[in-house]
C-alpha cells in the first residue's frame, strides 16, 4: 500500500495566484502542508518540483499542480460545498473568459500601475486608465446584478469568477487606496469590501513563517 500524505502548497502570501489557490483549498475543506516561500531564496524541493518555479505550486501523491487554476480546479473536483461551478456552460464559458482577461490583459495592466516607477514611459494615472478597463467591466457586471438584487458578478452567491479575481481586484484598489474609495466603482468597491472581510478570506491570509528546507511542517489550519 503506498503512503498516503496530505497535499504541500508552496505559496506566498501577497501572491495573488496564490492566494486564489489557497481561497479555493480552504473553501474545499482541504487540509494541507503550507509552505510559505520566500520569492528570491526558493527552496530547492520547489525547484526539484518545478522548473519555471512560480507560486502557487501543489505536491499531491499523484502530481504536481503549478498553476493557480489547477489549484483551484482539483480543490473544486474534491468539494465545492457551496456551489461555485454550479453554473451552466454558458455562464461558465463567461466565467472562464473573464479570468482569462484578467490573467493576460489585467495583470500586466495592474503590474505596470502598480510598479509605474518601472514602466516610465506613460504616467502612473495613465497605467492605471489601462488598468480600469477591466475594472469598470466588473463594475458595471456588479452593477447590473446589483439592479436584480444580485451581490455578486454572476448570480446571488459566489462562484469560480468572483474567487479567482479577487486578489487581483485587491491588489488594484490597494495600489492606492484613498484614491480607490473615491472612484465611481461603488458596485466594485463593496463587492470588494464584503469579500475581503469573510472568514474564509481572512483565515487564508494568516501569516506563517517563511519554510526552509529542514523545517518541521506546518499545517494550514482550516476554518
Ligand atoms: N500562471 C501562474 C502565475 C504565478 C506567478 O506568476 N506567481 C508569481 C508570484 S505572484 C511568482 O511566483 N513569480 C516568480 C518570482 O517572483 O520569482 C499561476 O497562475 O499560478
């Protein structure tokens, strides 16, 4: 009989891969290993498991997971409690297309905004303008649902798109905050708002000290 032991997630915390990762394996009721990696001294059992070496990463018997939405997929292949892929393929095809853009087109926009020191061939403002496109996108969604008594980007609950966009939502508004409260994204904002103070958000943004290799193992602890 081969040994059985529970899933490892290397993951940092500020990620926000990561942290749509760890969302959906809390939310899975997923016991595992956290492993809690510091970006430029990766431990080397990450880069035995994984060559482009990105959070998050998951060790399970059988595999390696090593992108954020293979994470969040085999969580929801083990439970999906509350229904987050119970939509149908129509809505699930605009779920999908919606994490697209905000991976490929979103992030590099938010990155530059964020980091606009780097990027000094536009304005930080102006960095930010490209950003908003998809912000006022997921605004307007919201606001659509919001006229139908809907709090969420595609129905009354949460689902696979509001989870996986989120920490980049969050990042965005963090950039600059003040400025963030006094946009017109007010749909936007109080989605945002409510997300970030349930309890399941707060339980994966705990924070564990940095692993190194010896370390004894520290488990997440579900909420
Ligand atoms: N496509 C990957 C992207 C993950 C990613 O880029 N993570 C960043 C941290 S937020 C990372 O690990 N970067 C490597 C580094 O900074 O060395 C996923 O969805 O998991």
């Amino acid at each position: 009989m081969t040994s059985q032991r529970l899933p490892i997630l290397y993951t940092f915390r500020r990620c926000p891969y990561a942290m749509r990762a760890r969302i959906a394996l809390a939310y899975a009721g997923i016991n595992f290993e956290i492993r809690e990696v510091v970006l430029r001294a990766k431990p080397s059992s990450l880069l035995e498991l994984s060559a482009k070496a990105t959070v998050p990463v998951l060790r399970l018997n059988d595999r390696v997971l090593e992108q954020s939405l293979d994470i969040m997929n085999w969580a929801l292949e083990q439970q999906d409690p509350d229904g987050w892929l119970d939509y149908d393929e129509a809505t699930l095809a605009r779920m999908i297309l919606l994490i697209e853009d905000c991976d490929q087109d979103f992030k590099p926009n938010l990155d530059r905004y964020k980091y606009a020191d780097r990027h000094a061939e536009l304005s930080q403002q102006q960095h930010r303008a490209l950003a908003e496109a998809f912000i006022s996108r997921l605004d307007a969604q919201l606001s659509i649902q919001q006229a139908s008594g809907n709090a969420y980007l595609f129905g009354p609950k949460p689902g696979y798109a509001d989870v996986a966009v989120l920490p980049f939502v969050r990042q965005f508004a963090y950039v600059d905050i003040e400025w963030f409260k006094t946009s017109p994204y007010t749909a936007l904002a109080g989605w945002l708002d409510h997300l970030l103070t349930s309890e399941l958000f707060r339980a994966v943004m705990k924070k564990y000290p940095a692993w190194q290799e010896g370390d004894s193992p520290t488990y997440f602890a579900n909420p």
